[in-house]
C-alpha cells in the first residue's frame, strides 16, 4: 500500500478535535485498524492491518457527534474514548473480535487479576466497568446481559483528597507567596517584554533561600503562584477557578464578618465578594493586596471582554490557565530545582484538591458544618468522599493526643485541662493544625484595633457574662467598652480603607445618637 492510498484512507471526518485542556483529539479512524496506532502514524502511510469493526466505530462516532450537539463535557467524552482504545488494544493483543460477551469477560477478567494482586484499585476497576458499560449499551445499543458474568466491586478504597499540615502549608505558602511577589514586580515594570519573549529566553530572576534563578516562561510561573495561593484562599475547585472572569467591580461585605470580634467567635474569614462572571468569590481580607496585585498582573496580560482571571502567554499568544499549564510548572520546574518533603519523608507540592481539603477542615473546625457547606458548595456525600479525612499524620497526632489524656484523666480522676499539664502537652495536635494565623492585633467594630483583647480590661466583661450565663467557665469575652477604646493604651488605628470607613460610620453613629 502506498503512501497516498493510505492518505486518502484517512478520513477527517471520522476525527473530532475536543474541547479539552490538552485540545486531545477522537480519531476514530484509529479504531479502524489493529493495536491503535497514533493519527501521525497513520498520516505518514504504511501497511496496517485492518480491525474489522467498521459498523461498531461508526456508531460510536455518530453518537458522540449527537452528545457534542447536546452539549456532553469534551472531557467525558475524551474518556470514553480513551477507555474504548484501551479495550480495543487489549481484544488486538489477544487476537480476540471486539464488542462480544466473550471479549468483555475475558477484558475484565484481566482487569480482576490487577486488582487481586494490587496493581489495580478496585475504584479504578469500577470507574472502568461504568465506562465501558456505558460504551456498550448506551453508544452502540448491545445487550446488557453482556455483563451478567462480570464481576463487580465497591470503590471502598478511592483515596479522599488529603489536607496539608500546619508544617506543611509553612513550607508551600512562602515559597509561593515570595514567587509571586517577585515575578510579579518585574513583569509590571515592563509586560511587553515577558510577553513578547520567546519560552528559551529567560526575562526573570528568583531568588530563594539564598540562591538567584533565572525564569523561562515567568508569565506562566507568575500565574501558577497566583492560582496555587488563591486557591488557597478561596478553597475553590480547579473547575471554578479556571472559568472566573475578570471582576467587573468589588465589595466589603458588611454581614457578621464585620461586626463580631473575631477574639471572641475566633472568626477570621473576613471577605469581599468579588462577581466574576456569574461565580461570586470571597476573597479573606488579609489577602486583597494579593488578590489586586493578581488582577492588575490579569489585565495587563489580557482586558479583552470575556477575559479570565487566571490567564498566561503561550508562544507569545494569551492562553487561560489550564491544569498542563500548572503540571508542567510543577515537574518541569518546581520540582527540578526545588525540594519539600512533609513530616513523613513524603515528596510535597502544591495540589488545588490538598488545599481545597485543608480549608474544609480549617472551616468545618472553627465554623461548623453549616459553614463548610456554604464554602464548599458541593454535596454532603461529595464532601464525605472527597473533603472529610484530613490529614492521615495530623490525624495519628490527634488520635495519640486523645489516648494519652483519657488515660492519665482514667488514672489519676483528674480533669482534661489537668490530664494536659500532668503529660506537659502544651499545645494539643488538633490546636495546632487548625490554628489560624491571625495578627496579633484584634480589630473592634469602631474601626480601631487592640493590641490586648483578652487583657485586664476583658475580665469583668467575662465575669459579668458567667453571671448572667451567657459563657461557661473557662470562656473568655474579649473587652468591648467600644467608647472608652479611645484613649486606651492598647488601641491602635490601622491605615486601612475597612477600618478608616468603620471609624467614620461609629463616629457618625455617635453624632447621631
């Protein structure tokens, strides 16, 4: 067969280009021939040998042609045909005709095999008998007696999404935060430069720890910092964050987040609601320098109308963030010239999913259920499965913790709080990983910040509320005489547009009452 006549064999019509991060591509005409070799292959001519399963392809491609009508997800989609091929290559090897029972039995059979010895999941069998059940009997109308023989499992052993440690998150968070700030100013200073350079071509330096890198590409790392710690931030999924438009305006929110004493709810999700295009993001108020900096960095690489947030340049042309932007920034990179290592001697790195996980248990913690809910937005089976396990370090630490106090408060009859100080356990696990970095100044709803809110001045706050039973002992209420701030000693004014705005509105209060 020549060159030519396999050229004209190849039919465009059968190939569907994607929609998908990696533009991956449905070529049906693959199918048509033994053990799948690639479109370039098969573009350059040569003697393949045919497959015998033309009327089985031709159905399934027609049948995604009417799902893309529909609007299925390109990403499904690209599944299905990705666990077809693996099918096919496998009845190929074997020499066995696809799209029988018997094929089936014998393909799932080698699939069990994996998952009794631990190469295969047993998740990962279920995700792959759904598929291939569903390319059988919803694509190309096959009876569903096929699979009566087949074995079935439970996804008892898919793995949640684990939180990053407290000791975690101070390794990741620096790192990311001084990558951002640094690429960030050289790239305002002068954009047209980065944006017009060729990848090979470094415009950028970062210094770490002592040592000065040149950056490649600085765009493209500028943007992954950014979208690592605003999903930090936010704990938004991957999906979220790549579709957020540029906001057209913001607002402080001015609900329970304001006005409670964060000393006494120990709240510290204070936020903005930013619209982008149809998503509203809260943004936590200590972290709005960073999130202008990402806007301004947003629109000078690209304000046209519909416009991401997180958007890069690619072969000087503006491209939104997609996941193989942020995986080639982590292998070809991060992890090239970079090392961190968890509590466990574990490799670590940066995970949209990891830091979505450590929000929920920050949240869940400090806020309750109902909270996590809210910040999530996902179902409460979605949250158990995937947002509810933590750490598996932290929480051994936990679990140890709890052992050893109800064993010395069995052995000795004495009370919590006196179990801890017998073992000298000054901070308990759960404390410390769930523990928010606030700063050491509490801010009061006048405006102002005190530097002592649990002082002396608290105390007959907190006696008077035992009284009355508001508080259990062992509570403490944050001092709150909001007149007689002014001119304490332990009141500081913030320069900060919140707090100014906050002191005007208590100063007109006052004037008005």
């Amino acid at each position: 067969m020549s060159d030519i006549s396999y050229l004209h064999c190849w039919n465009p019509k059968l190939c569907i280009q994607l929609e998908t991060d990696s533009n991956h591509k449905a070529d049906f005409n693959r199918f048509l021939v033994k053990h799948f070799p690639s479109t370039e292959a098969l573009l350059r001519g040569g003697q393949f040998e045919g497959a015998d399963r033309e009327g089985f392809v031709l159905q399934i491609k027609a049948r995604f042609d009417d799902l893309i009508k529909e609007g299925k997800s390109h990403d499904t989609l690209y599944f299905t045909f990705s666990g077809g091929s693996q099918y096919l290559r496998w009845c190929d090897e074997y020499d066995t005709e696809a799209f029988t029972q018997a094929s089936l039995e014998g393909y799932f059979n080698a699939l069990y095999k994996k998952v009794l010895i631990g190469d295969l999941k047993r998740s990962g069998y279920r995700k792959k008998h759904s598929l291939i059940k569903r390319l059988f009997c919803d694509y190309l109308d096959l009876p569903e007696q096929y699979f009566d023989h087949i074995t079935v499992t439970d996804g008892n052993d898919k793995e949640s999404f684990e939180a990053y440690t407290r000791s975690d998150l101070n390794q990741l968070l620096p790192y990311l935060r001084n990558l951002f700030k640094q690429t960030y100013q050289q790239f305002i200073e002068n954009p047209n430069k980065h944006i017009n350079a060729y990848k090979s071509v470094d415009t950028m330096t970062f210094n770490w720890k002592g040592q000065s890198y040149l950056l490649c590409g600085g765009i493209s790392k500028m943007m992954c910092a950014g979208t690592f710690l605003l999903s930090y931030y936010t704990y938004a999924n991957t999906g979220n964050l790549f579709q957020l438009k540029q906001p057209e305006n913001a607002s402080m929110s001015l609900g329970e987040s304001w006005y409670i004493m964060p000393a006494f709810k120990r709240r510290a999700f204070k936020t903005i609601q930013v619209e982008m295009g149809g998503h509203e993001l809260e943004i936590p108020k200590y972290a709005l320098s960073f999130f202008d900096n990402l806007l301004t960095a947003s629109r000078l690489i690209s304000n046209d109308t519909n416009a991401t947030l997180l958007q890069t340049v690619s072969s000087k042309k503006v491209t939104s963030m997609t996941s193989n932007v942020l995986n080639a920034f982590l292998g070809t990179w991060l992890e090239k010239h970079f090392t961190f290592t968890d509590q466990t001697g574990r490799r670590l790195r940066p995970v949209i999913s990891r830091f979505r996980e450590t929000g929920a248990q920050i949240t869940a913690y400090h806020q309750g259920e109902m909270m996590n809910e809210i910040m999530l937005n996902n179902t409460l089976n979605t949250r158990k499965k995937s947002y509810s396990e933590g750490n598996k370090a932290a929480n051994n630490g936990m679990m140890q913790d709890a052992m050893s106090l109800r064993s010395e408060e069995i052995k000795h009859g004495v009370s919590t709080k006196e179990a801890q100080a017998n073992l000298g356990i000054d901070v308990l696990v759960i404390e410390e990983e769930h523990k928010i970095n606030l700063p050491n100044l509490s801010r009061t709803p006048n405006g102002g910040s005190c530097a002592s809110p649990f002082g002396e001045k608290s105390e007959k706050y907190t006696k008077k509320a035992i009284k009355y039973g508001l508080l259990t002992e062992g509570e403490k209420l944050a001092c709150a005489d909001l007149l007689a701030c002014f001119g304490c000693p332990s009141q500081v004014i913030v320069q900060s547009l919140f707090d100014i705005w906050c002191l005007l509105s208590f100063k007109a209060c006052i004037e008005e009452s």
